[in-house]
C-alpha cells in the first residue's frame, strides 16, 4: 500500500459550522441561484430572518416588521422581545442554538432546527445583529461567519426588538440581484397568514384583514368567482374556497405552521380527498373526484407540532399527525371539512346550486373528452417509448429528498439545431429538453379538448405530467429556449397562450421562464465575453480595446454545444414569465390573441413583465 493511500486520522477533518455551511449550502437553503427564481438562496436567507420575526409576533410581541433591500443590503427589524442579550452572538453562530427548542414558547413555530440565522450568517459577506431589550442593547458583527465587533451592552432609549443586517456573499451567490415581485409575494402570503400583522417593505404596506380570504380574493378575481369565497377557520386550520369559471386546473395554496409548502404534503393531499367526500354526501351522488375538483381554487392553511418536512427548505409536508393527542392530518381535516363546509353548503342554498351545475357541466365536458382522451393517452404511452420530443434528466420535482431537485429544468425548444446544441451541453441530472416541431397551435379560445387532440400539447402535458393536479409537476422550471427574433417570438407567445389557457396555475406558482442567450460574441486571442445587449456589446468592445472580433448569433443552432454549457450553466439567465396583478387571464388573453392589435407587443412588454428587449435587435 503506498503512503498516499493510507487512511488515518489525519485524514479526518471536522468543519466547524460555518465552514459546512458555505462548502455545503444546498443542504441548509435549496439551491443558489440568481435571484431570477422564487426558490432562489438569496430569498430563503431573508426568509430565515424574517420567520424569527414572525415569530415574535405570534407569540404576541411586535406587530410590525420593516424590511429594506437596496441593491444587495437587506435590513429586517421588527419590534418583539429582542434576543436575550447575553445569547446574541451564540443565538446567530452556534448550532442548534435558539429559543424555539422550548416548546412552551414555540409550540407552532417552523424553524426548529436552529439553523436558520446561522446560514444566512455563514453566507454572508458582511452579517450585523442589534437586540433591544429592557432599555439596553448589543450589536455583534459578522464576515462570513466569523466574528469581527462586538458591542458591549449600553443603555438606549431605542425600541426594544431586533434589527438583521447582511449582505448576501458573492462568491456563492453570483450576479444576483432581487425581484421585487417574489419578495412582494412572500411578504403578502407572511400578512395573509397572520391577520394583524403589518410589513412595511421598501415603504409599502402589506396587511390583511381577513387572512386566506383575501389571499383568494387576489389570486382570483371577483367576476371569475363562481360563487362567494367560503372561508372557515377552526382550531389549527382555515380553510378558503371557491372555484373559477373559467379556468380548467385546479389551483390549491397551502400552509403548515406559516410556512407556504409550495409541494403541498399530507395536508394538501387530505383536503383534496375531504373536499370530494363532503361533497358526494351533501348531494347524495357519487361525482367524480376529478368533476368536483375541476376550476377549484383554494388556500389552505393548518398548524402542526413539531412538523415533519419532506425537505430542508419545508415545501412538502410529510407529517402524518398533528403532535400531541391530536388525530391524525387526514381525519383532523377531513372532520373539520365535513362539519363546517356541509354546514356552510345547507345555509347557503345558492351557493350549492352553482357548485352542482359547475359539477355537473365538468362531468359533461369529461365525458365528451373521455374517448378522445383514451386515444391521446394510448398515443403518448406509445410515443414516450420513442418519444424523440423529450430527452429527459435524472432528478425531478417530486425527488424532494435529492439535493438537487429543486433545479430540475424542462427546456422547451425550437428546431433539431437548437434542441441538439441543449442536448449535448445540459447537465443530465436536471436538464431535460422537449423539441417542438415548428410553431405550436394558437389555442387561445380552445377548450381542453384541443390539449389532447393536438399530438404536441399532448406530449408536453404528459412529459409535465400535469394533467391530473400541478402537484405532480415532474420540473421546478419550465423555460422557453427560442430564438431572439420575430418567429422565436411568436414561438413564445404561443406557449404563454397555451400555459396560460390551461395551466395559469404554472404561471402563478413561478415555474415558467424565457431563457436568455446572447446576441453577440465579442473576442480576442486572450478573453471571450458573450453579450446579451448592444450596450453589453459596447461594453466589451471598450474592455478588449483593439481587435475584437464580433460575432452576431442569429438562432440558438448557431451556437455550438461548447459555448451553449455557459448560457444553461450556472451562469444561466432566466427571465420569469409573470402575470399582471391587474389583469384576469381572461383580459390578458383576449388582449394580446384575440385580435391582432398593434397594441400586442407593447402590452405583452408592460404586462408580462419579461424583458423583451432582445426582440427589438
């Protein structure tokens, strides 16, 4: 045996904790990324902070949380009870350290693995702490994890609470920068669970009066609602319901313990199940699940002891009881959904009335789909088998306990050059692409009919495998990979229609996005710079001052897989496909594909909030 390959103790290294963290950051926040995705590190680092505020708050101290991002710095205070001061410096750099371990203060609470501040510290380039209590305060400073000031104790005549500041390290988030609209998303769903709650984001105010209702009330417009919102709260849960007229999937947001479990669990998979039992015993009929579930949209919110999570970043509950002496989750909600929505259905007599015709006309249009639906089914099992339209990856969605899941990309692509270009140079664990064969249908105005009838909507619906609930979703992120011209264009127009018209929900919950490719390569003997704009384009030319040479890609099958690596790599540039929070589907739909306007690419600029200035070359 040679002496380089003896294993002995030497070779047995013990990382503190924070150098675990920053060699290991998928294990504590998911995934890193750019801050182009909802589930991006930089937005569970200010998750991590602000949960601890938001536990202050339910244990009824401070009723107010502001919170600040400019460029790279966020600023969290709130007003609760301060870190006891002699604990501030352990409480953010020591291990399964925190209050949350005492069950009698945080009976509900989420963050129970003490792990929380300390990643947002460890990740940090610069991490600054400040606690007020009792009239006195103490500020510790961090770089990187490690301790740099310490302030001693002094007296103040400042507010008691908390106050975080950090600055997200770049050399593991690289080129991020903020969304607003995620962070405004998360803060809204913060007020929507904690009634009472003001957050005060940049200036603007987020509060909720009436909890999951006014979350519906915004996912949903009051003219698309088939009937009123019905919103029950019990013990533990709450529950708000409507269904749409005019949207065909069902849309479900869910809740443990404040935490949006965006992959639902045990809760949501209960709920579903309860919703159809109540209903078939009020009407005495045996509907089908799917007929009574179709067009519903829902939020449900519950909470649990000592919750199991399916994942560290809490976005699949895998619990099966609620802690305690309690039942367990399916018949806690399934008696909950029993009593009090069949006693709301007897005392509304209307509302039952419009629920059993949207019933009854969902069993129709499935009965209608059903022999055609039998033929496409029959046609995607035979062409998954050869199906040259999906190269597929390793990992998906519902692998939650992979590291990695939560990077699962679809590609949806244009052409045999550009799909070839992807397929040689994507990572097979994550990447998938899907080939389009020239331009999809317009199927705005379609019924769902068309999904089956139409072999490649039907092959990406079964390569989604969303036909049945977008819980089964098999990639994180669905991105249009077209050309940056008139026909790649309209190539993603008519995917956002199909989305759209069939699947808002995909939308809505974040998973659709444009990729963004450059248009030129700028190079000289030493460095190559790839710009994604003509100012990028100026920007180079001046930096490799000289003899550049410029090269104009004209479609994606004109750059080779070797150079493709780098724009679906970790330098990968994503711009999300957003929905105009003033427009119902129907308004944006008809607007942009009902008749062919001049307005067209100027609204689809402003509403769709996807930077298109890659069209104008």
């Amino acid at each position: 045996m040679s002496q380089d390959t003896k294993y002995t103790e030497d070779n047995i290294r013990s990382l503190d904790w924070k150098e675990h963290i920053r060699m290991r950051p998928g294990m504590y926040i998911g995934k890193l990324g750019d801050g182009s995705t909802a589930d991006d590190g930089i937005y569970i680092l200010l998750k991590e902070v602000i949960d601890n505020s938001i536990d202050e708050f339910v244990m009824g101290a401070g009723k107010t949380i502001e919170i600040s991002v400019q460029n790279q710095r966020v600023i969290v205070r709130d007003y609760g009870r301060g870190i006891p001061l002699g604990k501030v410096v352990d409480v953010v750099s020591k291990m399964n350290t925190g209050g949350k371990y005492d069950s009698r203060a945080f009976k509900k609470s989420v963050g129970l693995n003490g792990v929380g501040t300390k990643a947002v510290n460890a990740l940090s380039s610069s991490f600054k702490v400040e606690s007020t209590r009792d009239g006195r305060s103490k500020t510790a400073e961090f770089e990187k994890g490690n301790l740099v000031n310490e302030e001693e104790l002094e007296e103040t005549s400042r507010r008691r609470g908390t106050k975080v500041t950090y600055i997200p390290d770049e050399s593991i988030f690289k080129n991020f920068r903020y969304r607003d609209e995620y962070i405004e998303k998360m803060l809204k769903n913060y007020v929507y669970l904690n009634p009472g709650l003001t957050i005060i984001f940049n200036g603007e105010k987020f509060y909720s009066e009436n909890g999951l209702k006014d979350l519906l009330g915004d996912s949903i417009n009051e003219d698309d609602q088939l009937y009123e919102i019905i919103h029950l709260r019990g013990d533990d849960i709450e529950i708000a319901l409507t269904h749409s007229k005019s949207q065909y999937s069902e849309e479900y947001h869910s809740f443990v313990n404040g935490q949006n479990t965006s992959q639902g669990g045990t809760h949501l998979a209960a709920f579903r199940e309860a919703l159809v039992r109540t209903i078939r015993e009020y009407y005495g009929k045996n509907y089908e699940a799917s007929d009574v579930r179709k067009s519903v949209v829902s939020a449900i919110s519950i909470k649990v002891m000592e919750p199991v999570f399916e994942s560290q970043t809490k976005t699949k509950l895998g619990s099966t009881d609620m802690g305690g002496k309690l039942p367990t989750v399916r018949t806690y909600i399934n008696d909950f959904v029993k009593t009090h929505l069949d006693n709301y259905l007897h005392k509304n007599a209307e509302t039952a009335e419009k629920l059993q015709r949207k019933i009854l006309q969902a069993e129709r249009e499935r009965k209608e789909l059903s022999g055609i639906r039998k033929l496409a089914k029959d046609r995607a099992k035979k062409a998954s088998l050869h199906n040259k339209k999906l190269r597929d990856c390793r990992i998906h969605l519902g692998d939650s306990k992979k590291e990695r899941y939560l990077e699962t990309t679809l590609f949806i692509t244009e052409g045999d050059s550009a799909s070839g270009s992807i397929t040689k140079s994507r990572d097979v664990n994550t990447q998938a692409v899907f080939s389009l064969k020239g331009k999809p249908l317009n199927s705005y105005g379609l019924t769902k009919k068309i999904v089956y009838e139409n072999e490649e909507f039907n092959l990406l619906q079964a390569a989604l495998n969303i036909e049945e609930s977008i819980e089964d979703l098999r990639y994180n992120n669905i991105v249009i990979a077209t050309d940056a011209d008139v026909d790649g264009m309209h190539i993603r127009l008519l995917l956002i229609t199909f989305f759209l018209q069939f699947f808002p929900e995909l939308i809505k919950e974040n998973h659709l996005y444009i990729l963004q490719t450059p248009l030129f390569r700028v190079r000289n003997k030493k460095e190559t710079i790839y710009c994604y704009s003509e100012l990028e384009r100026q920007q180079a030319v001046n930096k490799l001052s000289g003899k550049a040479e410029i090269t104009r890609f004209k479609g994606l099958g004109e750059i080779s897989p070797d150079e493709f690596k780098h724009f679906i790599g970790e330098d990968i540039r994503l711009d999300p496909v957003m929905l105009d929070k003033d427009m119902s589907i129907e308004e944006l739909l008809s607007f942009y594909m009902g008749k062919n306007t001049p307005d067209r690419q100027e609204f689809i600029i402003d509403n769709l909030k996807v930077e298109l200035d890659l069209i104008a070359e």
